[in-house]
C-alpha cells in the first residue's frame, strides 16, 4: 500500500471509493490525456467523472482564470454585482430555449437539483414528486430522495413523497423486445396509472436525466419524455431536466439531452463540464418559477468570480470550436466500432449512449446476468493500457466513458482499440475458464 493511500484511509470515510486495486494519484494533464505520480500517460475517457469537458491546461480557461486572480478579488458573494455571473447567465438563459428564462448559480449538480425541487414544491404547492427508476441526483436528502439507486440511497427517510417511473428499465422482462413505440405506450399508461391511484391532490414536478449517469447510461427512447409531458401539462405539473451531465453538446445530436425528445422543459439543472473542473452547477427555469419564492436567497459561493471566469471560458470554447458536432462525429465512431465488436464478445450484453456518452456492459456470457467482476476486471486492464474509464449502472457492471469533447479522431480511434483489446481479453479468459 502506498503511503498516500494509507494516509488516505486513515482520515477519508470508507465509503469514498477509489477505483483500481492500486489507486492512482493524477498529478498532471495536457488535452485529453493525465499523467500519474509513477509518471505513466494516461488517455482519459472518465474526464474527472464527465467534468474536465474540454480536456487538461487549456489556454483560454487558465488565462480567465489568471485574469481574474490578478484583480485580486477571488469572492464578493451574491450581495453584490457579479459581471462574470451575469454575462454567463445571459448565454445560459439564451441556449436554454426556456421563456423568459432566469438562472440561479449554484456549487454543484445536487445543489442545483436541490434549488429545482424548491422552486417546484413552492409553485406547486405539493410536496409529491415525480422521477425515474434507476435514477441519481445527488447525495443531499433531498437529492437522495428522488435518487432510484439502492447502491446510492443511505436512508429511507425523505422530505419529498416520491413516485417512481418506468422509462429507462427495457431490461425488464415485461418490456424487452418492445418497439420503442410499444415501450412508449405502456410508460404513459402507468404514468397515467399512478396519477389515478398513487397521488393524492396536485403533483409538484417530474425530475429526470436525459441519460442516466450513475445508472449506466440507460436511457429513455426518444421521443419518452414528449409523451410523458403532454399528461404531465394537463395536470400543471413541472418538467425539470437534469442536464448535470448530458449538457453542452455532450449526447452529440443536442446541445442540452432532452432536447432529443422535442421538449423544452421548465427548468434545466446543470453542473460538472461547464466550470471545466471549477465548481459551478445552477439552475435555469421560467422567471415566474424563479422569482416565485418569497424568502431571501443567496448563494456565498455559487456564482464566484474565479467559478464564472472558467465556466464562460469554457462555454464560449464548446461554441466556438461546435464541440457539439465534435461529440457527435467522434462517438460515432467510437459507438459504431463497439457495436461491430459486440456480437463476438459474449460478455458483451448490451452497447449504448450517444455521443460522446457511451457504456458497455458486461455479463456471465453463460447466464446473462449482469458481471461487476468483468467489469473490475477491464478497469484493470484499460487502466495497464493507458485508458480512464469509469463504472457504474444498478447492477455495477457497467463500463461508462465520457471523453472530453475536444477528443480528435484519432484519440477517437486509439481509445477504441484499448476498449476492443481489453473486451478480447477479458471475453478469452472467460471462455477458457
């Protein structure tokens, strides 16, 4: 054991996971790849769980950032004008395609899921929420209560009477082999379903992930959360879209994830990638929503001048460099080379994502249940390749990765290989075995 893993474990909670049998400690970054304390290069396909968006020591955001320590001011807090808060705020609420939209600017992705529920509950007056199985909004109480994750849920207690919702579970034998019309179909009716029996009076919203992150990258077919939002309008109850990690291009073919359903929602959250690894998350929802509450707010540290510097640098370079197009050429290649792989790799029970958004997972190729010791397993083996990638999904056995969206082509292709070599590998063990 090292002695920085040591020291680790002696004042970190056991439950902050590292992953590896040997953890790394990354002390240095240059585009899309990180090098290790032992000094080994690494190609990054986890980017900081989905957060170093635009890869490693680029110019524009240092130079924001290095700009704004040069003023001397690092935090004013929310009491005063923020330039840098507004200015992004402005692009925000534009991109959004909301109506009137306003943004609240937040630390992180369960904050900002946190200040939705708030603004739904108060407008709606109900503290009954909507949400997706197999679904995770963070780690707060409120957060937790609306996550469907056993993996990630410490406690049965909730502020909130939630109700949960089939949409991204096709796994399940009721639903496999379904048309995604047919699927469709039978999630609005038990949408419908538990509004008649499970619901007392009003509901407050339905939160939702476009892709579900923690749950592996499943996700609804296209065109779901549109039928879901015609019942959901007829009754007044609120949309938010969880775009913590399917923003800013990231899905390839829209720039926010619930736009590949025809849907703009009431609110949007968002986080992770867009401070580029500075902590930044927020809130952009309808003004009346917004400015419903009637208590004073504040954030001390959301929307912090060194914050705002790196996340309107970053935001300004995934539009001016179209990283939406990049994503979208990029993984494509990526997913189309896993799906050409998969049908000779028993292991393989399942290639998804879009985008630069993509997961295999892995099972028992002679029960086809779900392996999280495959998945171990090619952690250890793309990790002695010299690839990042993460893991997760109900089950654990889930291979997700999300590169950055400045990821080339060729970087593209040089991933691919590592993930297609590590797949042989592991699928030639088993089957000796």
């Amino acid at each position: 054991m090292s002695d920085l893993l040591a020291r680790h474990r002696a004042v970190m909670p056991n439950w902050l996971s590292l992953y590896y049998n040997e953890p790394i400690e990354i002390v240095g970054g240059k585009g899309n790849r990180v090098v290790d304390a032992s000094g080994k290069s690494y190609l990054d396909f986890f980017a900081g769980i989905l957060t170093n968006m635009i890869g490693y020591d680029v110019a524009e955001v240092r130079e924001a950032v290095e700009r704004q320590l040069a003023t001397g001011v690092v935090h004013t807090s929310t009491v005063y004008l923020l330039r840098g808060q507004v200015e992004l705020a402005e692009k925000i609420a534009r991109l959004s395609g909301i109506e009137n939209a306003k943004v609240f600017f937040t630390n992180s992705g369960t904050e900002a899921n946190e200040t939705a529920l708030l603004l739904a509950t108060y407008a709606r007056r109900s503290d009954q929420v909507l949400a997706m199985r197999q679904s995770y909004h963070g780690r707060s109480f409120g957060a937790i209560s609306v996550t469907s994750n056993r993996s990630w849920k410490n406690s049965s207690l909730s502020p909130l009477n939630v109700h949960f919702l089939h949409g991204a579970d096709r796994h399940l034998a009721r639903f496999r082999g379904m048309s995604d019309a047919d699927y469709i179909a039978a999630c609005v009716e038990d949408l419908r379903h538990v509004l008649a029996t499970s619901v007392g009076g009003d509901v407050a919203a339905l939160i939702a992930e476009p892709i579900q992150g923690v749950g592996g990258f499943t996700m609804a077919p296209d065109g779901l959360f549109a039928a879901y939002k015609e019942v959901l309008d007829a009754e007044g109850i609120l949309f938010i879209s969880d775009e913590v990690q399917t923003g800013w291009g990231r899905t390839g073919s829209a720039f926010f994830g619930i736009a590949n359903h025809g849907v703009t929602p009431d609110m949007m959250t968002f986080a992770k990638g867009l401070g580029n690894g500075f902590a930044v998350g927020g809130v952009v929802a309808r003004g009346d929503l917004m400015d419903g509450l009637h208590a004073v707010g504040l954030a001390t540290f959301g929307g912090n001048p060194i914050s705002m510097a790196a996340a309107n640098a970053t935001l300004d370079y995934v539009l001016d460099h179209d990283l939406q197009a990049n994503a979208a050429r990029t993984g494509t290649l990526i997913i189309d080379g896993l799906r050409e792989a998969a049908p000779r790799l028993p292991i393989v029970g399942d290639i998804r994502g879009k985008g630069l958004m993509f997961a295999v997972e892995l099972v028992d190729p002679s029960t086809g249940e779900p392996s999280p010791a495959l998945a171990a397993r090619f952690m250890e083996e793309t990790k002695k390749a010299g690839l990042l990638a993460g893991k997760g999904g109900l089950y654990g056995n889930v291979l997700r990765m999300a590169p950055p969206l400045t990821l080339t082509m060729d970087e593209a292709a040089e991933g691919l290989g590592i993930i297609v070599n590590a797949l042989e590998v592991i699928n030639a063990e088993v089957v000796s075995s």
